[in-house]
C-alpha cells in the first residue's frame, strides 16, 4: 500500500502542466440540457431467475399488458419464473427528436435472481410532466451471470440485476428545447468568481463588447449583429474558447481505501514532523496439563490452563524537516520522503492543517 501511494504521489510530480480547458468542458448553455425518463416494464426469457410466482406486480402488469393484446387470463394462475418487473431510466436529449434512438438502463425492483438472457417488452418512457416520450424494448446487455449448483452453492460475476439496452428506445416526441434569440447564459460547472472572470475576458478577446460576468455561476453573452441568424455558429464558436480555470487547493482523502489525491493548487509551509506507530500483539495459546500418575487421585482429570502473550512494538521516527512547496510536484515529493503509511499519512495532514503548514482543504470521502 506504501509502495501504491508513493507512486501516486510521485506521477503526480511527474505530470505535465495542466492546459486551458475549453468553454464546452466548463460551463452548459442555460436551458439546453438533457431531461430524466422513467418507466416500468416486464422482463421476459428468464432462466428460472425472475421475481417470486407470488408477486402481485408481476401478476397485474401482465394481466394487463395480455389484455391489450386480446387475451384474458386470471391472474391467480399465472405462475411463472422467467418473468421480473423492472424499472425503466433515460435521458432525453437536448433538441431530440422523433424517431432519435437512446439508451436505456434497466433495474430489476422485485426478488429477481438475474435478469441475464432477458428481453424487455414495449414499455413507455415518460417525464416528470407525465407526458410519454419514448417506448423501450429489446434484449439487455448484462456483462455477468449468476450460476447455481443442486446443493446451494452459487457463483456469481459482476451485477446482474442491471442491465442496459443501447439504443433500445426510441423517441415520440420533440425535446421541449428553445434556442436563444437575445442572449446565451454560460453556466459555470463549478461555481468560481475568478473562473468567471477569466471566462468572460477570454470571450471579450474573440467578440469584444459582447460578454458581461453576472456572478460566480454565470456569463452572459449577447447576440448581436449577424449572429441573429446563426446562433448555433455563434455557440460552436464559444465553446471552442480557451479558459484556465481557476482550482481551489484540496485534498481529498478516502480513508477506507488509503487513497489520497492532492491538488494542483495544494502549497506546504515549512514544518518540523515526527510520528511513530505503536503496535500491541496478543497471542492466545491454550496448553493442556495432564496431572501425572503420582498425583492423579480419584477426581483427577486433564483441564485446560489459558495462556496468553502480549507483544509491544513501537517504532521511533527521527523528526525530519519538510522544506516549503509550492508546487504539486514539490508537495508530492515532500509526503513521499516521509515514508509514512497511508494511515499515518491522514494524521499527519490533519496535523499539518491544524498547525496552519497546509494551505489546502481537506475533504474526505
């Protein structure tokens, strides 16, 4: 794990300097954006995998899917193992279309064992206006199985109770997007004043007199002149700009995997460190005394005596000097030298911080 960390930390040094980032990657276009589908539909062509023969889900939805294709049937005997309900989820696309194909993932929300080998049947796609903008169907995508033995015992690879149709649904209806006729809103993805501000001089540099920054979150720009009449042009043009974004210094440490990750804006004050780690072993070993013939008497038996052994380690650590960083480089080269444990490491950046060395957020997952 120490050897995974130094690595870490030591590409980090070795990457190159971080370039401009285009306007397309950092902000969106108020008003044009992709919208949540939902549904439920019925999973067919299972293995004996689907939903309990009980289900009164399963048992109603197919009642009145085969109604609508002409046939009756009582519910109560409906008894069938290859059948699973599940829920429907999609984006329907800025300016989609009619006819447009999405994708679709599909979630198993009864017992369902796998929906592996499973075909979807026609289900309606709709969103949060209760309006139906796309029908679903086909043959899902899994990417595991699930095998069962006589005896109980199972072998199982990756998810199986999600599975994914591409381009398995199809939209009936026109995505409900306006193109802007007066101005363009340019939301940023990460809220930042300075980010703002670059952005909004990086887009005066290319057509002067038309941006303005309204707050940390947005830039708006004017359509004017010829651009009336080209606004997607005008929009490809924006979003080819280069921007460098502003980056607050952060690091983020997930302490269930040991994993830490410092930023590029992430500087160290010089400070004084040491650390040790204090280890206790305790071993249980039961022995078995066995009285001896001389002593053995009428209620002599053989019993067992606990025995227990405490071991104490504790590793003494020079203190060593961190020199002042101011680079990412620097500051990955610093931790590095340290030689500490991923554990080790949190409490020393904790300290850092708190002793005011680390000028850096640190967040943890």
């Amino acid at each position: 794990m120490r050897n995974l960390l130094i690595t870490t930390f030591l590409a980090l040094a070795l990457a190159s300097t971080a370039h401009a980032d285009r306007i397309k990657d950092l902000a969106m276009i108020e008003g044009v954006r992709d919208n949540h589908l939902t549904g439920f539909g019925i999973v067919v062509g299972l293995d004996g995998t689907g939903d309990d023969t009980r289900s009164p889900v399963v048992k109603t939805a197919l009642t009145k899917m085969l109604k609508r294709l002409g046939m009756t049937v009582d519910p109560n005997d409906m008894k069938m193992k290859n059948v699973a309900a599940v829920m429907l989820t999609a984006e329907l696309p800025a300016f989609g279309r009619p006819g447009q194909k999405i994708d679709v993932t599909i979630s198993s929300m009864g017992n369902a064992k796998s929906l592996s080998g499973g075909t979807l049947l026609a289900a309606p796609l709709k969103g949060p206006d209760g309006k139906t903008w796309g029908i679903a169907q086909g043959a899902l995508s899994i990417g595991g199985f699930t095998a069962e033995g006589a005896s109980g015992s199972s072998s199982k690879k990756n998810h199986t109770l999600v599975g994914s149709i591409p381009g398995g649904a199809q939209l009936e209806g026109a995505a409900p997007t306006v193109m802007p006729t007066r101005e363009l809103v340019l939301l940023l993805n990460t809220a930042d004043f300075t980010t703002a501000t670059r952005l909004q001089a990086a887009i005066e540099a290319v057509l002067p007199g038309a941006a303005r920054t309204r707050d940390a979150a947005a830039v708006i720009v004017s359509i004017q002149g010829e651009w009336k009449q080209k606004v997607p042009d005008l929009i490809a043009k924006l979003e080819a700009i280069e921007v460098d974004p502003d980056l607050k210094a952060k690091v983020i440490i997930d302490e269930k995997t040991g994993t830490i990750v410092v930023g590029e804006a992430v500087a160290l004050r010089a400070a004084a460190i040491t650390f040790g780690s204090l280890t206790v072993e305790v071993t249980e070993a039961p022995i078995v005394s066995q009285p001896t013939a001389a002593f053995a008497g009428k209620g002599s038996k053989t019993t067992v005596v606990p025995s227990t052994t405490i071991k104490v380690d504790e590793q003494n650590h020079p203190i060593k000097v961190m020199a002042k960083a101011t680079t990412v480089g620097d500051v990955a080269a610093a931790f590095a030298a340290l030689g500490a444990k991923p554990r080790d490491l949190v409490s020393i950046l904790r300290a850092l911080k708190a002793a005011g060395a680390l000028r850096a957020e640190l967040e943890t997952m």
